[in-house]
C-alpha cells in the first residue's frame, strides 16, 4: 500500500482542477440555459421524477432557482482559479448533486460522474500550487502529493471505460445496433454523412468501441502502449461528439484519460510550450517572484496528509461500491435493456434505442368511472419520451395520479397503464401489465417489478 502514499508531482492534479472547473461551469451553463431557461424541467409548479429516496429535493423558485446557478457557476470559476478552494469545491459538489437529483429524465452517465468527481475533489489538496490560494498564502504551496491524490481520479475513468465494454458484450450491440438507426439519422451531414449510412460504418464503431472500452485503461498503464491509446481515445471521442450530443462526457473522459501519463506531464508540456511562446516564461518568472521568497514549499515538500487509516478504509469502500455497483443487474431477471433494472450508475452508455407509448388510466372504484389519463397533459416532451420505457417512472407517475385523484376527491383510486415499448427498432410489445393497480405497488431496489412485462424473442422487423 505504499505505493499509494508515495510523493508524485502535484502538475496533473492542478491540471485537472483547472479542467473540473472548466468542465462544471460549461454543464452547470447548459442546464440552466437549456433545461431550466428554456425548456422549464425545474418550474416548482411542475411534475419532477425525483430519484427514488429523495423526493424531498425539489427546485427552488424564481428568481432564487436561477440565482443558485449563477452562485454555482461562481463556484466553478473559483475551482479553476483555486480561490477559497474548499469552500467553492463544497459549494460545487452540493449544488451540483443538487442540480443532478431535481429531475431523473435527464440522467446522463457523465452528470453521475461528475457528482463522483465533484466530492471526490473537496479532499484534494489541488489548490496547492498555480492557485489564488497559493498567492494569498505562499505558505501552503506544495510541488508534491500522495499519489492516492491523484490515482483515484484516473481509476474512476478506467472502470468507466471497462465496465462501459463489459456492457457492450450484447448481440444487438455487436450486430451494429442500435448505431445502424442512431447513424442513419446523421446521414444528411454535409460531406461525411454518406460515411454514417454504411453498414459497415456501424459494425466498425460497434466492434471498435467493445475492444476499445474493454483495454483502452490497460494500454494507458503502460508506457510503450500509451501514446496509441490516448490517439484512439482522441478518435473514439471526438467522432461521437461529431454525431452525438452528449454534452461534456468526451471532453472530461479525454483529460481523466490524460491523468494516465506521469504526474509531471502537464509540467513537461508547458516546459515545452515556453519554448514557443516567450510571455510563458514572463508568466513562470512573475509566479516565482510573487510567491518564491514567501513560499515554504520546497520540492519534495508534502501537504498535511490524513491519517494513513482512514484514506485505505475510505478508498477501500469508493472502490469496492464501484466495483460491485454496476454488476447488480446480474441480480434481476430479465434483460437490463429492456427492464431498466440495474441500469442506471452500471456505465451502460448509449446502449439502445426504445421508444414507447400508451396511456394511464383512473378508476373511480366506489363509482366504476374510468378517466382515461395522456401524460403529454401532465409532463414535458422529454418526461414523456422516459416515461414510457422505464418502469421507475411509470410508478411513479401512476403514484402521482393516484395522489392528485384523492386530493380531488377520489381517496381510493386505481390506477392502470396501458404501455407498448420497441427495443432497438424491433416491434413493440406489452411493457406493463394491465390488470395491475399501479397504486398499489411500492418500488424496491433489490426485487424485480412482478408488473413489468418480459419481452419475447422476436426477429427484427
């Protein structure tokens, strides 16, 4: 274990901070622009599918929901700059766990990570160099830390990736679906979308992708491999964010896959970069000056470090809950694509396509009356496209009519659903069973929904 708590140098971690910071300011921006500004997901007045546990976190109102995003992107900022570090790291972490459980039909893998990420760095000393904090109090600087500082960072990337290809072990994915339909639909790209309308295109990335996620965090590992790695890493992420939009995951996998290298990269490039560029070395020269005489940091020098103890107790359990985490599906009957059990934080990235439709319904049991229930009247496009195909969410919603009936007078009502789902292009069929009073079933985590309609074997149409 005393490779974990060997001195490295402290350059790739300040690098990362940098980028963290970069990287939550840009999400934080996009979902108060798009979600809340524009689209309206966080409006009090509205339906939110909470996460199962906290439906206590709800939105706040205006103008205070949107002055908590400009206090978060202030946060951000702060990260990237190492100003009041731990403060603004707390801030971030809360605020954006926060921002993640307001509404569950716009749950992304990398908005999961980074609230990993995000708490993950309150206890990293990667304000000790190149920070605000530092020019306030020279005193603190560090040029080196304990290598468990930094490795946890690039581990998280690595189970991301490995478990991200285990999930890919699937004959519709390996059969090019769902990316021959995903890749279809970018055909009227100019100048290369004839290259997404072949079928071998789809076959290539469905294949690459496998082989790639399944060793891209052991080619990284060694030196002689590493260089080609980060080139299909490059290639990987920046196609899928030439078709997909899928916000900043490729940005944020790139630099964790950077992490990787030698602690002392980012200090090598910009040993190199100084080369080129002559006001690098006045900036360098400035910093030096400001903060040298004052500095008790010496190289070799370590910042206060936690008890040995408590860091291998506390990554003990980080590594063995990611580890164990997305392998629960295995508990659940049925396949995990088409009944969402064990899907979500299992790094099932991009795996299928499905589309649903159907409608609630409200019995009246004292009276025999049935209201016939669209969701569209209740929720937005995007709770609606969930819906359908997560069974969570259709729980919860019926959960929802139920209560909004008693509060209009029906204290009793049932609720049923008539739902068909399709899986990767394939005909639909039934998803829920509609003899089943859905106000009565209570969600569980660790048992199979009785409710939930299996799928057939089918041929695709």
């Amino acid at each position: 274990m005393n490779f974990l708590f060997k001195p490295v140098d402290i350059a790739s971690l300040v690098f990362f901070r940098v980028v963290f910071g970069i990287l939550g300011f840009a999400d934080v921006t996009g979902v108060w622009t798009y979600y809340h500004l524009y689209r309206g997901y966080f409006n009090p007045e509205k339906f939110q599918f909470n996460y199962i546990g906290f439906e206590w976190v709800q939105p706040f109102p205006e103008p205070l929901m949107s002055l908590f995003f400009i206090v978060l992107m202030i946060a951000a900022a702060f990260i990237v700059l190492g100003k009041w570090y731990r403060v603004s790291a707390m801030v971030f972490a809360a605020g954006f766990t926060y921002t993640f459980l307001l509404e569950k039909a716009i749950y992304l893998n990398h908005g999961y990570l980074f609230c990993w990420l995000s708490w993950i760095m309150i206890f990293l000393p990667a304000n000790r160099q190149w920070s605000w904090d530092v020019l306030k109090n020279p005193g603190i600087q560090s040029d080196r830390i304990e290598r468990w500082s930094l490795w946890i960072l690039p581990f998280l990337m690595g189970l991301v990736y490995f478990y991200g290809g285990i999930a890919k072990l699937n004959a519709d994915w390996l059969d090019g679906n769902p990316l021959k339909i995903w890749l279809k639909a970018s055909g009227d790209m100019p100048l290369i979308g004839w290259i997404w309308e072949q079928e071998a295109t789809a076959y290539f990335m469905a294949w690459g992708g496998v082989l790639l996620d399944l060793s891209v965090a052991f080619l990284l590992i060694f030196r002689k491999t590493r260089t080609w790695a980060l080139g299909f890493v490059l290639f990987f992420h920046l196609t899928n964010t030439l078709i997909f939009q899928i916000g900043i995951f490729p940005w944020l996998s790139i630099c964790l896959s950077l992490l990787f290298y030698p602690p002392d990269f980012p200090r090598r490039v910009f040993s190199f970069l100084k080369q080129k560029i002559k006001r690098l070395e006045r900036v360098e020269s400035w910093w030096d000056h400001r903060i040298g005489s004052e500095s008790s940091g010496r190289e070799g020098d370590l910042p206060p470090a936690y008890p040995r103890p408590l860091v291998l107790g506390l990554l003990s359990v980080l590594v063995a809950f990611h580890l164990l985490l997305p392998l629960r599906h295995w508990y659940f009957k049925g396949d995990v694509a088409w009944t969402e059990e064990g899907h979500r934080y299992s790094w099932r990235m991009m795996l299928r396509t499905k589309r649903g439709y159907g409608y609630f319904e409200i019995k009246n049991p004292k009276t025999g009356e049935v209201t016939k229930i669209n969701p569209d009247e209740y929720l937005t496009d995007r709770q609606v496209d969930k819906l359908f195909t997560h069974p969570d969410m259709i729980l919860q919603f019926a959960h929802y009519l139920h209560d909004l009936w008693g509060r209009r007078g029906v204290p009793n009502a049932e609720v049923y659903a008539t739902i068909r789902v399709s899986l990767n292009g394939r005909r639909t069929q039934p998803f829920v069973d509609p003899e089943v009073d859905l106000a009565k079933q209570n969600w569980s985590f660790f048992k199979e929904s009785s409710w939930v309609m299996h799928a057939e074997a089918e041929t695709k149409d």
